[in-house]
C-alpha cells in the first residue's frame, strides 16, 4: 500500500508499504478516505521537530483520519463498511490523569504522527476500536474534521460556555473557525477575531460574526479563547476579557510571546483554562458537524490526492486554503 513517509525535513515520499493483513483483538482495519492535513504535519516537514518532539527516523504524517472500516478483529461489534473518524492520541489508561479522565495529559500517549508513532496517511491503518467512531451520514472528509473540531469542542467544554453568553475566539484560521463553530453550538454569543482580511472575510461567508482584530470591539466578553498563539491575540484576549471572565488558552506560540499579566488574572478575577488537545469529544464533534456540514463545506472542498502531496508542501500551496484534505 502507499503511505506518505517524511523521511527527514523537507523529505516527504509516498512509499509503497506492507498493508496490514491481521487484525489483532479489539482493533479495526480502516481504508482510509481522507486526512485533514494539518498546521503539525507541515511543521514537522518544515522544521524536522515541534518543541521536544524531534523527527529522528522515518514517519507517515497524518493525523485527522476518516475512512471505512474494512476489517474487524476478535470482539469488535463495529460494521464492516461504515464510515468512522478515528481518535489519534492512545493514551496509556492507567497514570493519574488517565484514571482521573484527562487522558490528553497522559505523558505516556501514543499520537499519530508525533515522532516516533506512525501516522494515518496510508491506504490502511490499524487502530483500536475504542477509539474508532461511527460518523453515520457522513463522508471521509467530513469525519475528518472530527479530529480538529474536537480541540474547539473541549475547548468549550472547559470554558463552560453556556446560552448566550458572550465569546470572542482570536484567529480565524481552522482551529479558530472550528472552535467558534463548537461555541455557536453550545449557544454562545460568538465573535470571531484575526488580523487577516481574507480569514475575516472566509469566516463571515460562513456565517460567523468576523471582525479583523483591529477594530477593537467596545466590549468585553465573559470567555475569550485565543486560537492564534500570539502576542497580539493574547494582548486583545486580555484587554476584552470582562471581569470574572474565563480567558482559554488554545494556540501555541513562542514562550515570549505567551505572557499573562497575573496581575490583571487576580484584581480582575479570571480564570485560566490552558487546553492540550482533548479527551472525550469525539461524539460531539461528529454529531456537530451533521449539524453545521452545510457551513463546513469550505473545509472539505480543497482534496488532493496522496501523489501530489509531495509538491503541494514544498510549493506551499495549503496557505492558499482553509483546510487540504489529502484523499487516496
Ligand atoms: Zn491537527
Ligand atoms: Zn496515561
């Protein structure tokens, strides 16, 4: 089968691989439909690492998987056939923070594509069926987008984001779209920021009250999450949170670029809510988006097959669009 290996930074080949042929017990086989490719797949490519985690042997990218299921083993009730999205990060289940439910703290997780762990872009992938969900209705790169939704659903979830209450999301690109998605779903009041044009005006086509940061509202609001990793989206986060606010933290940015200003947390009585990944979200972001496919469209439309990936990183060609889905 192919899958596409970076071999080292800048190296990316689709190589022709040994499928797997058995299914061990409690795992399912999935022919892979499509991957989202994402801001850490072109990273990795582009510098060789992220933080600690160093490109030292050869690794298949991918890590927002949809797909069919094609194969079942022992003790596995999923249907042969049905359309799944696929949770990437296998925690260790047994350390504090896996048994306390927290388990996108697991220090021992094994993720797709984070050096060593082999990612998803291949024709087939094996993987546990408990982290393999249904996504009746939709199709491989719809469930796709479950992967990235997830991280605006947990977001949220720790926001506490209730009916009406005010939120602004700082930076319009997947995530923050994604994340301001999951806020209107929970009923929020939702202000979309960036400080590009184009993402300003990509967001409001999709219906999203978008406003280029710029234009510093004349308001606060009761949670601001800051999806740009900035210093000037954590400098607006702080200037528009309201008093007794909730400020999320979910991109990330150089460590001098990432400063709070503790004072203001404490006189102003703020909470802080640091978001890494997510755990438990996969249900709600499938149901989420058979709810809003209609408003997702721009992330499903740009597909490239798997032989052009390749020239597509090294032209830059995903800065062009929204979300490339890389099909096989
Ligand atoms: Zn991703
Ligand atoms: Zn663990």
């Amino acid at each position: 089968m192919k899958a596409a290996v970076l071999r080292a930074k800048g190296d990316l080949v689709i190589e022709e691989v040994r499928a797997p042929e058995s299914i061990p017990q409690g795992y399912v086989r999935v022919k892979v439909g499509a991957v989202g490719l994402c801001g850490s797949d072109v990273h990795y490519y582009t510098h060789g690492r992220i933080g600690d985690f160093v490109l030292k042997a050869p690794m298949v990218l991918g890590h927002e998987v949809g797909g069919t299921i094609d194969g079942v083993g022992d003790g596995v009730e999923l249907p042969v056939g049905a359309v799944v999205a696929l949770e990437p990060g296998l925690p260790c289940g047994l350390c504090h923070p896996c048994r306390r439910g927290d388990y996108n703290l697991c220090a021992e997780v094994k993720f797709f594509a984070t050096p060593p762990v082999d990612g998803a872009l291949a024709e087939y992938v094996l993987h546990p069926a408990a982290y393999t969900f249904l996504a009746e209705g939709l199709d491989s790169k719809q469930a796709a987008l479950a992967e990235p939704l997830s991280v605006g659903v947990y977001a949220v979830r720790r926001a506490g984001i209730a009916l009406g209450m005010t939120v602004a999301v700082v930076g319009a690109g997947p995530v923050g779209v994604l994340t301001a998605l999951a806020a209107e779903g929970q009923g929020g009041d939702v202000q979309l920021f960036d400080v590009r044009r184009d993402r300003v005006d990509q967001a409001a086509e999709m219906g999203f009250n978008a406003h280029l940061i710029e234009t510093r509202p004349h308001r606060d609001y009761d949670v601001v999450i800051e999806c740009s990793g900035s210093a000037g989206g954590l400098g607006f986060a702080q200037d528009h949170l309201a008093r007794g606010g909730t400020l999320v933290l979910v991109g990330l940015g150089e460590e001098g670029d990432m400063q709070l200003n503790g004072l203001k947390i404490s006189t102003r009585g703020w909470s802080v809510q640091g978001i890494f990944r997510y755990a438990n979200t996969f249900p709600a972001a499938i149901h989420l988006i058979r709810r809003y496919r209609q408003r997702l469209e721009p992330f499903t439309q740009h597909g490239i097959s798997v032989d052009q990936l390749s020239q597509y990183l090294a032209e830059k060609s995903y800065l062009r669009v929204l979300k490339t889905m890389v099909t096989f």
